[in-house]
C-alpha cells in the first residue's frame, strides 16, 4: 500500500518534463485537438502552471480519444485510441510514476510492459516448461481486452495500493473521457483505450490478479499483456484448466474469453502463434524450439514487397535505408528462433526485388546501356539487352542484371542481409 501524496510525485518538474521528453520521442499522430508532437513544447510553456492547477483542483478533463482502427494481418481490424499529446504527457507522468510501485507486485512470469522485460524472455520461459515436460498448452484468447475493462474492478485493484483520491480520480477521468468517432462522440463505460501511455500499466494491474489466481493454482504460465499460455503435462489436465480459468476470467475479472479461438493444443500446432513465435520439436536433440510463425514470415515478406514496389519512386538509397530498418527490426526481435533457411530465401528475393526496381528507375534505353557498361557488360551486349521487351521482373532474375547487380555490390551499396544479420547477433 502506497501512503504517500502521489500527486506530488507526478507533478513535479522533473517527472512532467521526462514524460514530455518521452511523448516526443515516441512521436504519434494528433489527437482529437489536432496538436502535433511539435507544437507540444511551446504550449507547455504557456500552459504547463494553469494545467498543473486544473488536476490539483481535479478541474482537469482529458480529452475524448480519437478512434484509428489498424488492419490486422488476419483480417479484421484493431480499434485504437489516440490520445491529445498533452493527455498523453500527464498518462506518461502518472505511468512512471506507479510503474514502480505496481512493478514490485506483478508475477515474475508477467513479460509485457514492464522495465528489463521482453518478448524474447516469455518465449525463453515458455521453452523452459516445454521442455521439462509440461508439452500440453492452454492457449486462452481474450476477447477485445482493451474494450471490456470493467471500470469500477480496475479501480478497485488500483485503490488497494493507491491511497491518493487525487490520483485515483485522475486515473478514472482518462478511463470515462470518451472516444471521438466519425459520426460523433462516444461514452466509455467499459474498457481503457488502447494507445494510450497509461494502458500498457491498467492491463498488467487487471491481469495481475489472473496471475495470481494462477500461481496460487500451481499452474506454468507465461503472459505477455494480454497473451497468456498455460502449460500442462497432460491433455485432461489441460482440459480442465481451460474450463476453470475461462470461468474465473469471465465471472471474477469481468473479461471475456473468447471460446473459439481459445484451444488446447501442443507446441507443433502451426495454428499455435504467441507473440509471433511457433515451436517445433528437434528431435535430433531432443528439445523444442521456437522459430519465426509462418504468419510472421509473411507479414514480414508483405513489408519487404511493399518497400519494393516497381512503381516507388524514391531514391534508391532511402529506399534501401527503408528496407534496412525492416530487416533490422524483425531479425532482431526473432532472434532466439531458428530461421536461417527462411533468412535464405528471404533474401534472394529482395536482391531480386531490388534489382527489378533499380531497372524500372532506369527508364529509357540509354540509360539503361550506359548503366550496364559501367557495370561491366560487353558494349554489344548492352545495347542489345537494353532494348529487351522483357519484363522487370524477368530481368531481375536473369544474368542481365544478376552479373551486373551482384550480391557484393548491393551489399556495398549498402543493403543488408537478414543471415548475416543474424549471424552478427549470435556472433
């Protein structure tokens, strides 16, 4: 239970001005207000005391949130809210503020949004439980998390360590604010947005009491948000775990567990994705693994196709650079699965990609000659297959280009590869 004056601690200067410099950082789009990240320093000068003074004097009304929904690879769409950055920098101060003092009470299997902990780590630990025989899973969907928070248990939880009403009545301010739709705005009488600063915190508070309700049973799990698994050592067991947390979920949380996503399983079903990953059995060594899901390789071959698009024209270094921070960002968050085959073809066809792109912007005949010749083609050669009627992509793959635009000439252009990318991370 935490006695002090909260609100203290989340107003001071050092707090508000780290959280601004956080927000920024993060950068994101307007909210309802149409503020951008920009324009956020000169209106905190102006403005930073009267704001202080409006949530001492709990006058302060956030703004409603305003609705994006964000495509999901599988289909159907994820409802995001955007909060005003200013909204957004008072989340932020409250978030570090009891980020520390919730922390201490949060499962050492809890992984997602919190300081020193990551993806790679629940996957490391889930390994752990699959392989000290606990080979039956329970993979437990929530349905729509962010949107069924009941309010008044979240606040429940929060005030049993929160003494500060004004820190309590800010908190369910943000919660009620609203959301700005198309059409209009909308009340919320359930559910924390998500996209908010302060909902990663809200989550773990309310899925802190699964934890607990699960360590008491005994039970492997690992959580990340509000992915969690649950492993077991055989089916029936398994079964009977789906059934009694699905129970506690709905009727003690509030939440709501969707059935037919919901499965019990074992580690090879290729239906079986948590956080990205998939596992396989090496029965060479007699452990399982985990590797890249067959969805995450696709959502990862759909960005390259996209950065490689004939018809993008842009320079071919930015759009290089571009690819880079793709290959770079998601060989580095998979980094503890086996994928060096997939890395393989992956990267033959974005060298093959790039090089139709590199033809397309070369446009005209004579271009294309006197780029062939500094590459080192015959000048016959040149002239003869710079007037081909073949298509870019036809020619990416042939020798045309292959003995022109090498591998060891898009890597001194700067291109990387997804192996040696990955080979330097284990190096």
């Amino acid at each position: 239970m935490y006695e002090g004056k909260l609100l203290d601690e989340i107003l001071r200067r050092d707090n508000l001005e780290r959280a601004h410099k956080q927000v920024e950082k993060n950068k994101g789009a307007a909210g309802v207000d149409g503020m951008t990240v920009e324009k956020l320093s000169l209106f905190m000068i102006e403005n930073r005391k009267d704001v202080i003074l409006q949530i001492r004097q709990r006058e302060y009304d956030p703004s409603p949130v305003k609705r994006v929904e964000i495509p999901k690879p599988n289909g159907g769409t994820r409802l995001l809210g955007i909060p005003t950055v200013v909204d957004r920098v008072i989340q932020q101060a409250i978030s570090q503020v009891l980020t520390p003092v919730f922390d201490k009470q949060f499962h050492e299997h809890s992984y997602g949004f919190r300081p020193g902990r990551n993806a790679e780590m629940a996957i490391q630990q889930a390994l752990d439980y699959l392989n000290d025989g606990y080979e039956w899973i329970v993979d437990i969907d929530l349905e729509r998390f962010f949107d069924t928070v009941n309010h008044d248990r979240l606040m429940n939880i929060i005030s049993r360590t929160v003494k500060d009403g004004d820190v309590i009545s800010l908190i369910r301010k943000f919660l009620v604010s609203g959301v700005q739709l198309d059409e209009g705005y909308k009340e919320t009488i359930i559910g924390t947005p998500q996209g908010g600063n302060l909902s990663p915190l809200l989550s773990n508070i309310m899925l802190n009491e699964l934890d607990q309700e699960l360590e008491e049973r005994g039970l492997r799990f690992v959580r990340y948000a509000d992915d969690c698994i649950i492993m077991v050592k055989s089916e029936m067991s398994a079964r009977r775990v789906m059934r009694s947390v699905s129970k506690f979920i709905e009727e003690k949380l509030g939440l709501i567990v969707n059935m037919t996503k919901s499965k019990v399983t074992k580690p090879n079903d290729p239906n079986l994705k948590f956080l990205g990953f998939g596992f396989f059995k090496d029965y060479q060594m007699e452990e399982y693994k985990a590797k890249p899901h067959e969805k995450s390789v696709e959502a990862f071959k759909y960005k390259l196709k996209e950065l490689t698009r004939k018809n993008w024209s842009v320079d071919t270094k930015y759009q290089v650079e571009r690819i880079n921070q793709v290959i770079r960002g998601w060989v580095n968050y998979f980094r503890i699965g086996y994928m060096k085959s997939v890395l393989n073809r992956i990267d033959s066809h974005t060298r093959v990609r790039l090089r139709m792109c590199i033809w397309k912007k070369w446009k005209t005949p004579q271009k294309r000659r006197k780029n062939l010749v500094k590459l080192g083609m015959k000048r016959n050669h040149a002239y003869k297959n710079s007037h081909t009627s073949k298509g870019a992509i036809r020619i990416a793959y042939s020798w045309v280009l292959t003995t022109t635009i090498t591998n060891k000439r898009l890597a001194q252009f700067g291109l990387i590869s997804c192996v040696q990318h990955y080979n330097k991370i284990h190096a």
